[in-house]
C-alpha cells in the first residue's frame, strides 16, 4: 500500500454514489494498486441512518466495508465509482454484535483479490483500536 495524504469527506462524498448520512467513511488513510484503509466514527452517530431500535448491529461493518470498495474502484479508475451493488457476501466473521457503543474509531481494510469488467471480490477486515470486529469477503457486481 502506498501512503498518501488523507482523502476527507468532501472528496469521497465525490468519488462514490452515497450521499449525505449515507456515506459512512470519513476519511482515506492510505490506498495502493489492490489495498484501501479508511477510518469511520460514524458508528457513534445517534442519529446513523441504518440505526434500529436505537442500535447499529455490527453486520452493518459490511456497508463500511463496501463503501471503502467503491471509494478504492473510484481512485483506480481515475475519477467517480461506476454503479454497483453488493453481490454476494461470504465467510463473514461478526466479532461482536453490535458497534454504536464502541468508542475508538473504526479502521476498515479493504484488498481486492479480484478485478473483472463485471465485478471485483475483496477481503475486508474492520477493527477499533487492535481490535478485529469484522472481516469476511464481498463480491460486488458493476452495473
């Protein structure tokens, strides 16, 4: 991974379709040819979109990671993520069960293992602090 200077908000609300609350990520950390680390303290927002009953359930750590997928294909092509849609998710591992009452911030991995015209597979990892809170792989199918 090649280290570059943090990418904020207002650049990736540009570079991907999610808009507003919706676009969890707050900042690239780095990015190379196949890797992205972002961070997110979105978790903690009171007011987070996928909230229910008051709670934000730690499968949501695949919506992170997706968004961290799309910002990584936004930057490899240059410009804006081409529409797509999380396909398929696998070997999901949830090391807890839900993430609003976690203070640090999240660090959400991302390495694709795979690049076609149609689509790409990533493995992603999510923690806080040196905690591992998610990892798993996800398929995401362009449209």
């Amino acid at each position: 991974m090649s280290s570059v200077a943090s990418i904020g908000r207002g650049a990736i609300l540009e570079l991907v379709p999610h808009a507003g609350r919706m676009c969890l990520l707050e900042c690239v950390l780095e990015h190379g040819e196949q890797s992205i680390r972002c961070r997110a303290r979105s978790h903690r927002d009171p007011d987070h979109p996928l909230r229910r009953d008051g709670r934000l359930a730690a499968l949501h750590l695949a919506e992170y990671a997706a968004q961290a997928m799309a910002v990584h294909g936004a930057l490899m092509a240059g410009g804006r993520a081409r529409p797509g849609m999380l396909a398929a998710l696998r070997d999901i591992r949830l090391h807890v069960a839900f993430i609003d009452d976690i203070e640090a911030d999240l660090l959400i991995e991302a390495t694709r293992r795979i690049a076609q015209a149609d689509g790409s597979l990533y493995e992603f990892r999510t923690l806080a602090g040196d905690r591992l809170l998610a990892e798993g792989r996800i398929s995401i199918a362009l449209l």
